[in-house]
C-alpha cells in the first residue's frame, strides 16, 4: 500500500505537525508500508531535511504570500507519487 502524506510544512516551526507527520509516518515504515511525505517548501527544509530519516519527502515551491500555502505544483507532483 502506497501512503502520502500532505503537510503544509516538514519544518520544525510547523507548530507541531511536523512532529506528528514524522512520528507516524516512521510507525507506518516499520510496519513495511511504502509511505512517503508532500509539503511547502520552506527556508528551514534545506537544514532539516536530513531529520527525516530516510522517509521520501518532496517540498513544492510556494507562489505568493507563504501564509496562503498556495502551490500550484502541489497537486502534479501528488499525481505522480
């Protein structure tokens, strides 16, 4: 089975949801599940991203203002996952 996870931010000043995402996302790999992460591009990701551990995790660039979330290669790149 196939899991993606969207998330508005893989970076630690998501509030919390990275935290979550992360933490779930291992559980689901230890039980042998093909789980990978989507989420905003943020200037942090470049720092962080090896925290991952491994876990396939694809950002997309934000156009506009970053509080709207909006990244119209979001819904391709979910396409092709």
């Amino acid at each position: 089975m196939k899991l993606v996870h969207v998330t508005s931010s893989p970076v630690r000043k998501s509030a919390g949801v990275r935290e979550v995402v992360l933490g779930l996302a291992q559980q689901q790999r230890a039980q042998g599940l093909d789980v990978s992460v989507l989420g905003l591009d943020h200037p942090d990701w470049a720092t962080e991203k090896h925290e991952w551990d491994g876990i396939p995790t694809t950002v997309t660039p934000v156009k506009g203002p970053r509080a709207f979330g909006y990244s119209p290669d979001m819904a391709r790149v979910l396409r092709e996952m």
